[in-house]
C-alpha cells in the first residue's frame, strides 16, 4: 500500500525513525535495564540482521521489479534454513514431525503463492534473486544470533539498539542511492502506522519474546504463515480474489505449522 510513494530505502528508514522515536522516550520512561557494552553489541548486530539488511533486501528487490509473490515463495524458504543453522550452530534437534512440518508447509505456500507467479511474473534479474536470497539468510542467520547472543536482555533497551542498527543502515543508503522523495497519501500514512505499531513494535516485540522463551526451529515454523495471512489481507483491503487452490494451500500451511510446533512442544514435555 505505501511502497508507491516511497522510495524503498527512504520508507524503511521513516518506518524505524519513528519506531525509534517511540520506543526511546518509553524504554527511559519504563526505566529499562539497558545492556552493556557488550551486550549492547549483540543487540544491534541482531538488529542489523533481523530488522536492517533482511529488509532493505526484500523491499529493494520487490521495488526493482521482483513479483512479490516470488519474493515470498524464496522467503518461505527461511523456516528450512533456520532449523538447519538452529541443528548446526544451537545443537536444537530436528525431529521427523518438524521435517513433515516443513514440508508440508513448502507444498502450501507454494499453493497459495502459485496464482501470483503465473502470467509470466518469472521476469527477474540475478541481482533480484541474489537480493532475495541474502535476505532469507539474513533473517536465519539473525534469528539464530538472536538466540544466541542477544537472549537474557531487556527487551525494550534490546530493541532500541537494534533499530539503531536498522535505521543507520537504510537512512545511508538512502542518502546514497534514493532522493527521499515521499508522496504524504492517506494509503501511505496508513501503511506507515501499521508497519511502525503494529509490525515493528507489536510483531517484532512478540517475535523476540518468543525467540527467547522457544525454540528457534519451532517459531520459524511460524513464517510459513506470511503468504496464508497475506492472501488474506490482500482479499480483505484490495478484494483480491482467493482461489480454491490458495484456501487448500493455507489450510496444509496451517497443519504444517501446526506439526511442526508440536514436536518441539513433545519434546519440551518429554
């Protein structure tokens, strides 16, 4: 909805300016335990990560041409990933039930994506697609830093530091690359609200709570959810149609998960 009257990098570094706005003046307020240095390091590397290069990557790639659909088809990706940095780096087990999970999930976001992807939507540069895959590891690989380095801190001081990192790094390449140009619309207001309160404050404090308290191969199970939510979003605010094939598609994605997020669970009770 906003992504027409912004530049990508200019959007992003609006979107964690503001963030940052609020949360700063809340986490003194609260007076939040704020990390050291070192600690303070880990934070905005996640940062970095999860938040800074993750979407700068998939925002840049969808703005130079990269059929959205496609971009989320190799974002699904990101669960798979995830498990396999989580059994490589975390020693977290991976279990048959997760491997069915995932699967299943690959199969369902492939159908709910597939009506996007026809009509010759295949027309990607190699810079797209090597843009797109730097994010889907990104965002593993900061998901697993996350677990590892940046867990036990305050998460309000936490996520301070990591749009810190977010908002230096897409604030300079938009002073870079973009001329800051925005078209102040309603549709871009109300698409700038929602990614700031409910994505980059809601969202993202829900998915470092999570991250913390869980397994990381569990919640990435989560992520397969994207497209299936999106489908629904997209009918809901711009009456895009939902075929038979996308409601199958979301109703094995939602079992995938499902599965998935239960074989951790089984083995937590164990």
């Amino acid at each position: 909805m906003g992504a027409p009257y912004s530049e990508p990098m200019t959007f992003l570094t609006l979107r964690f300016g503001i963030v940052l706005a609020l949360l700063l003046p809340f986490s003194l307020l609260a007076k939040a335990r704020w990390p050291n240095p070192k600690s303070a390091f880990h934070a905005f590397v996640s940062g970095l990560m999860i938040h800074g290069i993750y979407l700068a990557c998939v925002f840049w790639a969808i703005d130079d041409g990269m059929p959205a659909g496609l971009a989320a088809l190799v974002m699904g990706f990101q669960p798979v990933l995830t498990a396999f940095f989580a059994r490589a780096i975390l020693k977290e087990s991976i279990t048959r039930n997760h491997i069915f999970g995932f699967i299943l999930g690959l199969i369902g976001i492939s159908l709910v994506l597939l009506p996007r992807l026809q009509g010759g939507a295949f027309s990607v540069t190699p810079t797209q697609i090597a843009a797109a895959i730097c994010a889907v590891i990104t965002i593993s690989l900061g998901t697993i830093y996350q677990k590892r380095f940046a867990s036990n801190l305050d998460m309000r001081a936490a996520t301070v530091w990591q749009y810190c990192a977010a908002t230096l790094l897409c604030g300079g390449l938009s002073l870079l690359t973009e001329t800051q140009t925005i078209e102040w619309t309603s549709e871009f207001l109300f698409a700038l609200a929602w990614l700031v309160l409910v994505l980059s404050i809601g969202a993202i404090f829900l998915l470092l709570w999570l991250i913390e308290f869980g397994a990381v191969s569990n919640i990435a199970a989560l992520f397969y959810m994207i497209p299936a939510v999106t489908a629904v979003i997209s009918y809901l605010l711009f009456n895009e149609p939902i075929t038979l094939s996308q409601i199958v598609g979301i109703a094995i994605t939602a079992t995938g998960v499902i599965i998935a997020s239960r074989a951790s669970h089984s083995k937590t009770r164990t």
